[in-house]
C-alpha cells in the first residue's frame, strides 16, 4: 500500500471511530432525556437543571438562599452508579461515602472512614466534568441526582468497575455550600 494511501486508511478509520463514539454518547444522552422524563412525569414540583452536558433532577430543593457558584466549595454524600438507561441499582453500583447505601449494596468494608462527607472546591477541578457541571447550581440541603454522558464522565478510559465510554448518575445530598 502506498504511504499516501496509508495516511487516507488512518483518516477514514479516525474518521469512523469518532463518529462512533458519539453515537454512543448521543445515544446515552436519548436515555438519560427518557430517564428524566419519566420520573418527572406527572410531577409539576419537579425540578430539571441542564448545565454543560450535564442534567440534574432535584428530589428535595435545598434550604440554603445561595447557590453553588462554579468556584465554590461544596460539602456532600454521594453514590455513584453505571446508568444503563432506565434505572439505578445496587448492582450498577461503583462508589459512595454513604453508609447507608454501601449496607443496601451489601458491602462490607473494613474502613469505615471511607463514609466521610466529601469536601471539594470547583475551582480545583478535582471532579469529572459531568459531576462538577452538575454541582453548579446546588443548595445547601438539597438533595438531587445528576446524570451525564461518558463523554462528560471518564471517556475512553476504564477506571475500577466503570467501563469505559459509560454514562453515570450520582445520588448526592448537599450539606453545605460556600462561595467564599
């Protein structure tokens, strides 16, 4: 095969595989709108935030006047979930610092300090973008889940249980926020 021939194969294959992965990802953000709208349905309380790529459902508004400015500081629990598309559960279960939660999943782990409120700054850019897009927005005491596409989550990259390209949903409960 001639180079230039060559160079046309690897632009076309480029091309194909990029293509592809976001099908997979628009594909996971259909799923997620159709999650939403399912358990918003019938609902008129119901409380949706759309904010880069990243969608939150507010369960419970908080009660904090203020709301989490993309550089503040947010103190909360979490569980985080593979989202196949239509619901959460135990089994699709990776991550928590919620006690509770690890005991429904039926964990059982020697270090209880790993159920610590989580302490993180915005600004840092310590959080994958789906879940620090999400944060954006929040109150103190309110609880919410937050859903994003693996495009927004680790991407092309494997890490502990979570496939790669995967879409995630976080159940998260807000302590305290600060903007200071």
């Amino acid at each position: 095969m001639k180079p230039f021939s060559r160079i046309l194969l690897c632009i076309f294959l480029t091309s194909c595989t990029g293509q592809s992965l976001q099908q997979t990802y628009d594909a996971q953000e259909k799923k997620i709108d159709s999650f939403i709208e399912a358990q918003t349905r019938g609902k008129e309380d119901a409380h949706v935030e759309y904010n880069g790529g990243s969608v939150r459902l507010v369960v419970q508004e908080g009660t904090g006047e203020t709301t989490l400015s993309p550089k503040g500081t947010v103190s909360f629990y979490y569980a985080g979930y593979v989202f196949s598309g239509s619901s959460v559960s135990s089994s699709n279960l990776f991550a928590t610092n919620r006690k509770e939660v690890a005991d429904g999943a039926g964990w059982t782990l020697s270090d209880e300090s790993v159920f610590a409120i989580e302490t993180v700054s915005l600004e840092d850019g310590n959080l994958i973008k789906g879940l620090q897009n999400g944060l954006v927005g929040v109150r103190e005491g309110e609880e919410c889940w937050i859903l994003f596409s693996g495009k927004y989550g680790f991407g092309k990259k494997a890490i502990g249980t979570v496939p790669s390209k995967s879409a995630q949903i976080y159940h998260i409960w807000v302590e305290s926020i600060s903007n200071d």
